[in-house]
C-alpha cells in the first residue's frame, strides 16, 4: 500500500493515536500494589506530613539542642582545625577544641596540632602521631613531612627536633 493508497487520517485521530503512545504511559506500578493502593498509601504519607508542618512539629525538632546531634558543634570544631589556614588559626581552632575535651585519635587531626604555636602541644602531637602512624593511613604526608623538616630547622627544643626527623623518617617517601 503505498502513501497515496492509506487513508488520510483527522488531527483528532492523530492526537488519539499519540495519547495511546508506549512513550506516554505512567511508570510501571510497584508490583504487588494496586493502583488505588498506591495512591491511598501516598494520600495519607502527605496528610501526616501535612499535618507535622502545620502544627510546628518539625520546628520543634530542630530548635531542640539535641536534634542536629550532640557532636555537631564538636564536629565544627575538628572541622575548623581541619581548614584552618595559617599556623595562628590551627593554634586557636585547637584551643577551642581542647577546652570542649580531648581531641579524637584522628592522625590528619594531630598532623595539623605540629602546627600549633605551643612547643608542650607541639610535642604532643609528634607522640600521637608516631602512636597514630602505624594504625591508621595517612593522606597528606607530603605536607606533615614539610612541617617536620620545617620544625627540625627551627625548633629550639632538641627534644622536638629529634622527635620530627624520627617522624619523617617513618613517613612514607613520595
């Protein structure tokens, strides 16, 4: 039959025919949940929302102190001596975190205490992180071992300077 033969069709009938498209269906159901189910179940899931919101449940929940988690201000605190920038920031941000409690056995924590302002927090830190180096893995070792030689150069302690260069030695080359 070629193009001529086929019988002209109306717009109306095009427009059936594409509402009919596999391309416009609904995603397939949840198997094993009916149509009316499905739509009874998300029916009473936004009522209950609905409801949390207008009665100011859900504000409540996050005005409370303990909602957002106990350790959140501690986890700022580690996170400031994470990202801090300049040697004075890390001893301020490590102030603060002591006066809220000891500081976690976390090596990249310790690995930025060697730059704390303090030559006691300093010498610290070198013990934890020779503790620390053998259990967990460190990520920036290039930068703690710049630190040390940094703190082997310039530290008027001999204790700490030759607690850096054993650290350095440890650390892996790269």
């Amino acid at each position: 039959m070629s193009d001529d033969e086929r019988p002209k069709r109306s717009w109306s009938e095009i427009d059936k025919l594409r509402d009919k498209s596999t391309h416009r269906r609904d995603p397939r159901p949840e198997p094993g949940m009916s149509g009316a189910r499905r739509e009874r179940s998300q029916k009473s899931y936004r009522a209950a929302l609905d409801r949390a919101f207008s009665s100011g449940a859900i504000g409540k929940l996050l005005d409370e102190p303990g909602a957002q988690g106990e350790g959140d201000g501690r986890a700022r605190e580690l996170a400031a001596i994470r990202n801090a920038d300049t040697p004075e920031d890390v001893s301020a941000a490590v102030d603060r975190a002591l006066a809220a409690g000891p500081l976690p056995d976390d090596i990249e924590i310790w690995a930025r205490v060697v730059e704390h302002r303090d030559m006691p927090r300093v010498r610290e830190a070198l013990a934890r992180l020779a503790a620390l180096l053998d259990e967990q893995p460190l990520k920036r070792a290039r930068a703690l071992r710049s630190r040390l030689r940094y703190l082997e150069e310039i530290a008027e302690d001999e204790e700490i300077r030759v607690l850096a260069a054993k650290l350095r030695s440890r650390l892996p080359a790269g």
